[in-house]
C-alpha cells in the first residue's frame, strides 16, 4: 500500500554543457518522485526540461501534473501492480513524462518489495546492456573531434552527432576523414529539417547507422517519403509518444529504427509495450537518452536489458553529466563499451540523501490522508 508521494524539484549542474538544434542546457532542472509504502521507498526521476524544446511538458507542467492529477489518483487506492497504473491514469490525457516519473517510481518499490532486480520484472534478459555516446553541437569542429577520440577511449560503442543546419554534412565529412569509415556513426537532428531539404540526401552517402529524427515529430508522412528517398534507416524519436504512433509509424515505413525512452513514452510499461510491438515487427530499437540522473539512469538500464534492445542506447557512465551524481556507486562504461545492469533489489543503486538534500530547491509532501488539492 502506498500511502506517501514526495516531489522534489532539483537543479544540478552538468559536466559539459550540451547543446542541441533546439538549444543549450548547462544543468538540468530535475523533478525527483519519491513514493512509500509498507516500509519500503522507490524512485523515479522525470526527463522534462525547463522549457518546452523537446517536449510540449516542462517541468513546471510535470509538477503540477502530479500534484493535482496523478498523485490524488495513485493514492486514493491501494495499487497490486505497477502495470495497472496505465488504468488508472488513463482519464489524465498526455503528460507522459509525469505519469513516467510516478509509474517509475512504483516499479522501483515493487521490485523492492519482492527483493528483485528491476530488470527481472521488466523481463530483461542482459547483465549488461551496449552503450554508445551522445556528443552535442560544439564550439568548433576541432573541439568536436577530440570530443569523440576522448569518448571512443573510453569504450563506447557508437557515436551519435547532434546535427542542425549549418552543422551538417560538413562536420560528419570531417569526423569520418579523421575516424574513416568504419567508425560507427549516427546523426540526431531533432526535427531541425525541412521535408525539402537536400542536406539529408547528401548525409545519405556517408555511411551512417541511422538518422535520428530529421522532421518535425508530428510529420510521419514526410518521414515515409524521406525514407523512400534514402538508404540510411530513419530513427525515429520524438515522433513516436505511444505504441499507436509507433504502429503508425512502422505502418508508413517513416522508420526503420525506433527510440525508446520511458519519459516520452509514458513509463516502463508503456515503452514494453511498443518494445513488443517493434520486436513483432522486426524493428530494432535502442534506448536514449534524457541527461538523466543516476536514478533514471539506473531505470534506463534495467529497461534496455530486454531482448530487442539490439542496438547501442545513449546510457552512458555517470561522469560525463554530473560530479558527482545522486547516486553512488557512480555508472560506469567497461572497457567493452557495455554498462552492467545494477543487480541489487529494485533500480539497485544507492540514492546519496546530502547530495539530493544538496539540490533541492522545493519539496512537496503528499499523502494518503492529506491527498485534497484545490480543485
Ligand atoms: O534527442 O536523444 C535526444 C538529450 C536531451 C534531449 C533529447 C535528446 C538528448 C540526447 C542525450 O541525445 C542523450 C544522453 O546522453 O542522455
Ligand atoms: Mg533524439
């Protein structure tokens, strides 16, 4: 019975700044759930940014979501399985990095309370899941360039490239000039193209794994037209919020590759959902990345340890976003470019209470009793 919910607003500051076609973050404004019952705790952490760039949700959106909507309705009742929480927050439409951080937070407990790895609830079947690295738009290509020669020592699998207009197809010719062609690479876009522009075509011939997101998210009819075009498969990411877009999308052939990510999608079972759905239709899918904490971070792995996530995920090691990070011991990448899946009970990783204290800038306490709100 969970009968405590806990919303901590957080801002931490990253490593590195990292900027993207829409935008240049320098930390992260994290909202952190925290729920309890029967003696135990679990955690769940959401992706929203502080301004809507990705996503239409922020994280004031996401805070008021679940103190108004999702919190009251999580606790009005007692709770038998963390996949029954899609039922019960199904009236409250969208808001799925909301109801992802709460729904986390449920299967974090649950998976405690039965003494389990996360991951084994989730059916995950990997101790260790590939890793590969997200690199932003820098100051120069030069910068760019000793950028990817530090992350490939490191082990990482795969490189993916934030492109925009303008830094392009230039960059990926110099980067492949100074790696050469075996160098497994891959561009994210998102949505900074045109359906019109010729830049992708010219992107086609550089031997990439894929192209992230070229258009705009809601256009799947310009992506199957883009992929008719081309011979790179097309990820699609910010696209794809729920199982019915991914059908959609795969129904077009606006994609070869699809992105999962638990925030955008809704929470763990929401993004089984579309992993069974992609694996049916022989569509890979790998897990990415939100510059998570290590508490989302940590749900990340347990989830890419399903069997379709065939391809490098962007869950790289904890140093690259922040020193330290909430958790300890910190997430590391092995020699082998892989991440371990933590094996302890739940998301298996040690939450540090100072350094969560540390960053607090609001909290706000529900319970059981105390559940009203205004409206
Ligand atoms: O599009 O995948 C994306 C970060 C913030 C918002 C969107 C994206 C990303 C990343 C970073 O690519 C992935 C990571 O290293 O966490
Ligand atoms: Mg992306």
């Amino acid at each position: 019975m969970i009968d405590f919910l806990e919303l901590r607003l957080l801002r931490l500051p990253l490593v590195r700044p990292f900027e993207t076609s829409f935008g240049r973050v320098a930390s992260r404004t994290i909202v952190l759930v925290t729920v309890r019952g029967d003696g135990l705790e679990g955690w769940g952490e959401s992706v929203a940014d502080a301004d809507p760039l990705y996503s239409g949700e922020t994280v004031d959106t996401v805070w008021r979501a679940i103190e108004r909507y999702l919190a009251p309705r999580l606790l009005a009742a007692p709770i038998a399985d963390a996949r029954d929480l899609g039922e019960r927050f199904r009236a409250v439409r969208g808001h799925h990095m909301a109801k992802a951080a709460v729904e986390m937070a449920v299967w974090d407990l649950q998976a405690r309370r039965d003494g389990r790895p996360l991951s084994a609830l989730l059916g995950g079947v990997r101790a260790a899941v590939p890793s590969g690295v997200s690199i932003g738009i820098e100051a120069s290509v030069d910068a760019l360039l000793e950028r990817i020669a530090i992350e490939r020592a490191a082990g990482y699998q795969r490189v993916k490239i934030k492109i925009k207009p303008g830094w392009d197809v230039g960059v990926v010719e110099r980067v492949r000039g100074r790696f050469g062609d075996d160098l497994p690479l891959m561009v994210d876009a998102n949505a900074a193209y045109q359906p019109g522009d010729r830049v992708l075509e010219a992107l086609d011939a550089q031997g990439l794994l894929m192209i992230e997101q070229p258009l705009a998210e809601d256009d799947l009819v310009e992506h199957a037209a883009l992929q008719r075009r081309l011979r790179t498969p097309i990820c699609l990411d910010e696209s794809v919020d729920t199982p019915a877009d991914m059908a959609a999308a795969v129904a077009l052939g606006a994609c070869r590759i699809v992105n999962i990510k638990p925030g955008r999608l809704g929470g763990h079972a929401a993004s089984i959902a579309v992993h069974d759905r992609c694996v049916a239709a022989g569509i890979p899918v790998w897990h990415g990345g939100m510059l998570e904490s290590g508490i989302g971070r940590a749900h990340n792995l347990h989830l890419a340890s399903l069997p379709g996530f065939t391809l490098p995920g962007d869950i790289a090691a904890s140093e690259r976003y922040f020193q330290p990070d909430l958790i300890e011991p910190p997430i590391r990448v092995a020699a082998d470019g892989t991440v371990a899946v933590p094996a302890g009970p739940g998301i298996g990783v040690t939450i540090v209470p100072d350094r969560v204290e540390r960053a607090t800038e609001r909290r706000l306490a529900t319970t059981a009793r105390a559940r009203g709100g205004s409206h």
